[in-house]
C-alpha cells in the first residue's frame, strides 16, 4: 500500500530493514566456523587485535550478553556527513571509546556496535567488505536479487514524511553490519530457506542464539529492524525439522 507518492508498489520494491541485517551477520559468522575459519566460542581477541574488546566471546557478542555499550540507535542518530565503505571503517571511530559496561556483562543488552564488531570479525577473517561476504555467501546462493546495499528502488521517506536526505541515506552505511542492508518481499521468502546454508551442527548451534525461539512443535527465527527510511519485521516459522510453515513479513517507509 502506498500512501506517499504515486509509485507502484511489488514484491520487489526495496525497503531499509534495519536490524534484520543481523539476521544475516549470524548466518555468516556460523557459516565460517562450519568452514572452520572461525570459533564463535573463541574470544574475539584471537582475531581481532584491540586491547578494549579482546576478552569477549564471539557468542556473547552474537547474543548482547558481551557488556558492549549501545552507543547508536536510529532515532538518536539519525543520519551521517559520511558514506562509510565498510564495517571496519565505521568501528574505527569507537576505538578510542570505553566501549564495555562491566555491570551488564552476562545480561541480554542489546548493542548495535556488537554486531558493527561482528562485522569487523567478518572482514579481518576473510579479507572482504562485509557486504561482499554476504552478498557471495547468502545472497547469491539464495537468489536473493534485491537485497544489499546501495539506494533502494523506491523512494523512502523519514518520520516527517519528507524524502531522504543523503544525510539520512548514510545512516544504513554507518550501521553497517548492524543495519545497512536493503531487501524486499520476494527476497526475505528467500531468505527463509538460509537454512539450506548450514550443516546439521549449525543449526543445532543456532537454537543457542536470541532470534530462535520453540513452541507447539514449532520453530520461530524472527527479528525486527528500524532505521532512517524504513521499519521492518520479518518472523519465520518452521515445523521442528526445519520445514517451513509460515512467514510474516512488514516493510515500511516513513
């Protein structure tokens, strides 16, 4: 439904989805340590060189139990004077930073700059931008045509109902890994089959991550997501073998 402009809308209509991007930061990660190029039970250190962060456990940070800071949200920051190119790029403004709350450590908090180190993580492990990775390793393999960074096809509008300004276009490459990618209906139907990507060891390790959820004999992986431009919801449900029964999805502008 459009009530902005007079463009038509489909199932591939591109929308901002936010922290959905997480959704695919965890897959990459249990995708190399199922290649074993990483141990998500590792501390980060092992992989990453920066004194501030080198005792957490990747999982931890996978599942805001790390004591890592929130120092950005959508609706504080709201845009950037710069398009960053990559998740390392953007870490590299908080090195200087008491990035750590001891008092939560061990406690769901959720942090946004978690998972922009997450994608550091995935850079300095294979030598590429984050959303090359994502785009060779999922989005490709799934057929996922519509879904990545750069503009969306559509025009999006901010929470005055006025288009972007490349301001608030920069916000989704600030977030990064935590929130940069774009997407649409089609493509997060695809999405649900991300399963296919992973060993049998892997799914098993992801019934220990915040999105997985069990019910009725029923499976739910579920995340929401909001940025400047776009809100979202994407809930997956699954019998308990994995076979899909069911997927809600909301995109929005505005």
């Amino acid at each position: 439904m459009n009530n902005f402009d007079n463009e038509k809308l489909d199932e591939k209509s591109e929308f901002p989805i936010g922290s959905i991007t997480k959704l695919f930061t965890m897959v990459s990660l249990l995708i190399l340590h199922q290649n074993k190029l990483v141990n998500i039970h590792d501390n980060i250190g092992k992989y990453i060189v920066n004194n501030h962060i080198k005792n957490l456990k990747i999982i931890d940070i996978i599942n805001h139990k790390s004591g890592l800071k929130n120092f950005w949200n959508s609706a504080s920051y709201g845009g950037s004077k710069i398009k960053y190119e990559s998740a390392t790029e953007v870490f590299n403004r908080w090195n200087d930073n008491k990035l750590i709350d001891n008092k939560s450590k061990g406690k769901h908090t959720y942090s946004n700059i978690g998972y922009q180190i997450l994608g550091v993580l995935i850079e300095t492990i294979t030598g590429e931008k984050y959303s090359d990775f994502v785009k060779k390793n999922i989005l490709i393999p799934l057929k996922m045509h519509n879904t990545g960074i750069g503009d969306a096809n559509i025009t999006l509008y901010n929470h005055q109902n006025k288009q972007l300004t490349k301001f608030e276009k920069n916000e989704r490459s600030f977030a990064s890994s935590a929130g940069e990618l774009k997407s649409c209906v089609k493509d997060l139907i695809k999405f649900s089959k991300f399963i296919k990507l992973l060993t049998k060891k892997s799914l098993q390790m992801l019934k220990n991550i915040y999105v997985y959820k069990e019910g009725n004999d029923e499976i739910y992986v579920s995340h929401s997501g909001g940025i400047t431009g776009g809100s979202s919801i994407l809930r997956i449900t699954y019998d308990n073998k994995f076979k899909l029964k069911n997927i809600f999805i909301s995109l929005k502008t505005g």
